[in-house]
C-alpha cells in the first residue's frame, strides 16, 4: 500500500468540502475508494481544509508553510 501523496490529499479534501461522496471522488481521481475513506475518517476530518492538510503532513513527517 502506498501512502497518499499531500496533494492527493488536498485534493480529496476539497472534493469533499464540495460534498462529492467518496465513490464519486475516486471515479474522479482514480484513487481506491478505501483510501479516500481512510481521509475522511482522519480524527481531524472536522478541522478547516488547511489545519487538515497540516495534521496530515505532521503525520507524513512533512512540512508546511500554511
């Protein structure tokens, strides 16, 4: 299993905040349909777009300059 990459992330993220379900999201993106569920059941789900790409790059050892 490979790890989302940030921008895979961001971009499940802002599909979600669109309110598109996660089947229509990995149609779109070509993703598994278990990882775009393994974002939205992030504990952070419930923060703003861009504490959640922080709380995702904390978790992957990244950075961000947000």
């Amino acid at each position: 299993m490979t790890s989302l990459s940030v921008a895979q992330t961001n971009q499940i993220i802002t599909l979600l905040e669109k309110q598109q379900s996660t089947h229509q999201i990995s149609a779109y993106t070509g993703l598994n349909h278990s990882s775009i569920s393994r974002v939205c059941s992030k504990p952070w789900s419930g923060l703003s777009k861009n504490r959640r790409v922080q709380e995702v790059l904390k978790v992957k050892g990244g950075y961000t300059s947000y």
